[in-house]
C-alpha cells in the first residue's frame, strides 16, 4: 500500500508545482560553459549530476508524498511541458557542440572527449529517462519525441525492449534488463547489450509473424529506428567530419552505459517466483528497489518510485506514488550514489547482498534453494 495521497490536484496544476523538475535545463548552459571555459571545466557536467545531487540528497532528504493518482492530463501540462521540449534541446545542444567544439582552438583532444563525455551524462541521465516517460505515453507527439531521443545516443531499440519485454518478463531469466544475485556490473553491461538487441528485435518480429507478415514488414518500428539513427550519424558528420562523428560515439556510448547503470541497480537479485510449468507470478512492488531521495528524483522525474511504475506503467511521473520499507526494497541512497557503487563490484555486493538476503527472508520465506534463482536457470517463462 501507498501512503496517503496528499498532494491535491489543484496544487499539481501550478507551474510552481512542476519547477524543481525543470533543473534538469540547467545542464545544457552548463556543458556550454564547459565547452567555452576548457581545461578541468569539461568534467563540470559530471560532477553536478553524480556529486552535487548525491549532496543535495543529503541535506534534503526523502520525499514521500503522493499526489491523486487520478489527476488529469491537463492539470499536469508543465510537467509534461519538460519532458517534450527536452528532445529539440537537447538535440540543438548536441549537433551545436559538434559544430562549435570541432571548430574551436582552445579545446584539446581529452578537453574534447571530456566535454562529450559530459554531453553523454545529460542525454544518458536526463534524455535517456525523459524518452522512457515519453514512450510510455498514448500520443503520437510524446513517442516521436522519445524515438528521437534515443536515435539521438543509437539506442532506439530501447523503446521495444522496454515495452515488449522488461515490462513483461521483469524478475524472469527471460529479462534480460534484471541483474543477477551476485552479477557484477562489468559482467553484465556487455550481456545486456547483446541480449536487449536481440530479444527487442525478436519481440518485434514474433509481433508481426502473429499478423503473418515477415519480419521486414514496414511496419516493422526497426526501420524507423535505423533511418533516425542513421540521420542522426549524418549530421554529426556533415557538422564536424569525422572528428565530429567521433565525438558524437563518445557521447552516444556514455549516455548508453549510464542507462543501463540504472538498469543494473532497479532490479539487481530481485526475482519472481516461479510457480512451475514456466510461469510466474505477477509483477508486485517488491520487484523493485527504490529511493525518495528528493534531488535523485527532481532529476530522474521520479524513476526512483519504480515499483509504481511497473504496477502502472502508462502513469505520469508526478502521479507515481511512493512506497513504504514494508511495501517494497528501499536502497540506502539515491540513483547517482548507488550507480557509482555499482562500478566498483566489491563495494557494491557489500552493500546490496545483504539486502537481498533480507528481501528474500522477508517475501519468500518459503523458498530455502535459491540456485536456479541465482543462476537465472529455472524455467522460462512462456
């Protein structure tokens, strides 16, 4: 159960409401600043994210409040506002930095990798996140703007992996997304992003043999994913040659490992139970960890709540409500501290496998063999 709904709509309506959202923006003046300042300024980006918003967690603390999860669209227009006019922002910001940077004489050869690598921290943490709210919506404006979002880092298969399969088989091997007990980052990044391709690619083409049609039907969304994908490399390239081709890798290969960082940490060792014969459970909170942490979430337009997300996946980030400990997994800290804990394995099964001895000990007290659990080899789901 979710605490109290506290936050009426009327209040939700308020541009003054939806502005903490918004200093996500302020990311884009800043790697500008950074590209015109050079030197150790290229890292600027980077440590605001991950540094200044774990600090800022720390003196504000959590947020628990819920808003009526039956507050209509138009009361959140400035909400959704952010999220769609991040996608032409971030793309003037990301060819405009090709242009400028592969031009200016100030800039260095790791100046340049650093400044793209701070471009690939905004469209990773805050572009990436912003299309997976956007995917999630009914209107033709929201998924364009989410399609080009991930065209924009080449991850546009992210959008039918998300929906067609994590969604459906989050905790089941079959999900290649949820991290195993004991799997380090560094053995899972190269998986997932083998096996996210191939099951996204396959969910599709099973899609259109259900409506006899072949596989490279043009219905098929693939096809639009590698012409946006592809347009995207052209211009990057018509903007700043090859060197600004280059760069736009650099960005579009570090926006994609921060995703699935996040990836890894919102499901690592949690697990539905399996009920024989190939089937599982439903999908309950406690198949996710979560964190109130108020800045995290200002940031992340509140990915953090993540069991009510996959409880109600079409439902707006203000909307997504809160849990308690005794609901669903808490994590001891917010997103940006918890992904860098993940890059170093020792410190991270130090701090997340205890708490997932205890999520077990706590829903499934019945189960004493975790094996088949561990190694993700009991059956798959059909």
């Amino acid at each position: 159960m979710t605490a109290f709904s506290n936050i009426p709509a009327q209040q939700l309506s308020k541009w003054t409401s939806a502005l903490p959202f918004w200093l996500s923006l302020l990311l884009l003046p800043l790697v500008w600043l950074s590209a015109s300042l050079g030197g150790w300024w290229v890292i600027i980006v980077p440590v605001a994210t991950w540094y200044l918003f774990s600090a800022l967690d720390a003196v504000l603390g959590l947020y628990t409040d819920n808003a009526d999860p039956q507050t209509p669209d138009e009361d959140l227009f400035w909400y959704r506002l952010v999220t769609i006019a991040w996608a032409p922002l971030q793309a003037a910001t990301l060819f405009g930095l090709i242009y400028v940077a592969t031009r200016a004489d100030h800039l260095s050869g790791w100046e340049l990798v650093g400044l793209f690598f701070g471009m690939g921290v905004i469209s990773g943490t805050v572009g990436i996140n912003y299309s997976h709210e956007l995917m999630h919506q009914k209107n033709k404006l929201e998924r364009t703007m989410a399609d080009l979002l991930l065209a924009q880092v080449l991850y546009s298969h992210f959008r039918s992996e998300h929906l067609l399969v994590h969604h459906r088989y989050i905790g089941t091997p079959r999900d290649p997304v949820t991290a195993r007990y004991n799997e380090g980052f560094h053995k899972y990044y190269p998986r997932v992003l083998r096996q996210c391709w191939q099951s996204a690619f396959k969910a599709e083409a099973d899609m259109l043999k259900r409506k006899n049609l072949p596989w490279h039907a043009a219905s098929n969304p693939f096809w639009r994913y590698w012409a946006l994908q592809l347009a995207m490399l052209a211009l990057a390239f018509a903007l700043g040659g090859w060197l600004g081709l280059g760069l736009f890798l650099v960005q579009a290969g570090t926006a994609i490992w921060q995703l699935e960082l996040v990836n890894y940490v919102e499901h690592y060792g949690l697990t539905r139970k399996h009920l024989g014969n190939g089937k599982y459970e439903h999908v309950k909170p406690h198949h996710s960890w979560n964190a109130a942490q108020k800045a995290s979430n200002w940031l992340l337009i509140n990915l953090q709540r993540h069991s009510d997300h996959h409880y109600k996946p079409d439902r707006r980030f203000p909307l997504l409500q809160n849990y308690s400990d005794e609901d669903a997994p808490q994590l001891p800290y917010g997103y940006p501290v918890m992904t860098m804990a993940a890059m170093i394995p020792p410190l991270w099964r130090r701090v997340m496998n205890p708490r997932v001895r205890d999520w077990r000990k706590q829903y499934y007290p019945d189960i004493s063999d975790w094996s088949a659990y561990n190694s993700a080899t009991n059956p798959m789901p059909r």
